[in-house]
C-alpha cells in the first residue's frame, strides 16, 4: 500500500511518516510505502485515481480532487489546527504579528496552501490586490518529487522572493540561517483567531497513528531516529526540537467545531459549494480510536 505525501522533510505530516518508519502501520496489518506526491492536490488526485491507498496531507485539500468530500472521509488528525508558518526575509525587520509589513511583499507558497494564507489576509483586513501583496509558487518547486520547505527556504535565502507560508522545517532553517523572520504562527495564536480551524494535517490510517503520537509523547529521541532514515543530515537534526513543539497538538480527533471552522473557511475560498455535515467530512466511526492520543 501506499501513503502520498507532499513534503516529506518536514514536522508537518511526520506523524505519518513515523508511523510507517516506526513500525506501527506494520503492526496494524498494513504494509505502507511513503510517497512524495507534491503538490497537495496532486497527492488528492492520486488518491481518487487509485494510484496511492492513503493521503497524509491538509483537510481541505481533498476538495482538489473530490468536489464537496464526494468520496473521501477524514480518518483521523495527525495534529490539532492550521500548522503553516509566514515567514519574511530578516532585511524586512518585521516583528512578529506585522502582517502591514507585508504590503508589497512576493510571498511564496504552495497550491492550495495558498488559500490558506489569502484567507488569512483578508480576515485580518488586508487586501491582497490594493496592498499589492503577491502569492505566487516559490521559483524551482515543481515536480511531484519537491520537498516544498527545504525549496522554499533556498528561495528566501537566494532573495527569490520576499518570505513564504510554509512548514516548520522551513521556518526553522531560514531562521536559523539568519535569513529570516517568522511573522505568523497561527497554531501559537498569531492572526486571526478563526484561522486555527481553517485546516489541519489529516490522514488515513487512525489507530496506527494515535499509536506513534503516544511514542513521540514518550520518547522523543524518536524523532530522531526517524529524521536519520529519512532527512538529510541538517534537518535530521532539527526535527526533534520541532516535534517537541508540536506535541501539545498531537491529538488523533477530528472535531465538530474543526468542520464547522474549515467548511466556512472552504466555502469563502469558493472550493466548497455548499455546507457540509460532520459526517459527510469524517469517517467518524473511527472516533474510539482517537481516545488516548
């Protein structure tokens, strides 16, 4: 079987990628292959054409390629609320929370994690065209073989553009390379307090992943382990001072008020045509297995 996901070298969909690595998925009778499939919408449509088994990856994605959740369920989360980071070069002196500072600024991101940000933006009373703010894809992140943040990062660094909205390894490599600034941390309650719900890392393959959430939870040098089988040297080892941050949100449920939240956001995004009950979204039969996580 196989599990697609659309940045790989990342904190964003490592409970998956643990989950495979680790063993846990084996010892719930699957035997998974990671795949990188980028970008997100791309890993959706291989999803609906059969070519992947599962998707690890953003909620409100899966509307790339199933209109309306019309064939696809959410199993589970990997982590609680929207985990991308803004991040503008160090030149700007922005501080964090600034979103004025960026009025004229390139800002790169990726398809469908743009929307994102746009929504982002206009909820906290920018406008994109009068503000002259420009999202567009990061020079050189094409391909389905992309590692989105590590590209990302390289642009910033290179002056390609002017910040991005992306993971947190990439966050955490332009910062530590002295080439940038994080302005917006929405899991941490920076911007609008809605954009928490707006999507989250969601994946198909629950009891295997509440499982490695509970083994990060306890040993963290476990992320380690991981980073050294998949990342390269560097980002092996950033990745457990990252998943140390991230563990508050390990939580396996997929809630009401997270529908409710992604939906509105989906539907004035215009990808969503028409409001969705809990169970049209989520497989919620699968809720007992999220206890614990």
């Amino acid at each position: 079987m196989k599990l697609a996901v659309p940045d790989m070298i990342s904190n964003s969909y490592f409970p998956a990628e643990a989950a495979a690595q680790l063993g846990f998925m084996r010892a719930e009778g699957l035997d998974v292959a990671l795949e990188l499939i980028f970008p997100v919408d791309k890993a959706y449509q291989a999803l609906r054409d059969g070519a992947v088994d599962f998707v690890a990856g953003s909620a409100h994605s899966a509307l790339a390629a199933f209109p309306d959740f019309d064939g696809v369920k959410l199993i589970c989360a990997q982590a609680q609320g929207m985990y991308w980071f803004l991040v503008l070069h160090k030149d700007f002196d922005a501080r964090r929370g600034d979103l004025a500072a960026l009025k004229g600024r390139n800002i790169g991101a990726a398809p469908w994690v743009d929307t994102g940000l746009r929504r982002l933006l206009v909820a906290a009373g920018l406008d994109l065209a009068r503000d002259q703010i420009r999202i567009a894809p990061v020079p050189g992140a094409q391909g389905s073989g992309v590692n989105f943040g590590l590209t990302a990062a390289r642009a910033l660094e290179e002056r390609k553009i002017d910040g991005f909205w992306a993971n947190g390894m990439a966050a955490e490599l332009a910062v530590t390379r002295g080439v940038g600034t994080v302005v917006l941390d929405v899991r941490r309650g920076d911007g609008p307090r809605e954009a928490f719900n707006y999507t989250m890392a969601s994946v198909a393959a629950t009891e295997a992943i509440v499982k490695t959430q509970q083994a990060l939870k306890r040993d963290l040098s476990l992320a380690t382990q991981v980073g050294r089988a998949l990342f390269p040297e560097t980002e092996a080892g950033l990745i457990a001072a990252l998943i140390g941050r991230d563990l508050p949100y390990y939580d396996a449920a997929i809630t009401p008020d997270f529908v409710a939240g992604m939906s509105r956001f989906a539907q004035a995004e215009g990808i969503l045509g028409r409001p969705l009950s809990y169970e049209q979204v989520v497989a919620a039969q699968f809720a007992p297995l999220w206890e614990g996580a």
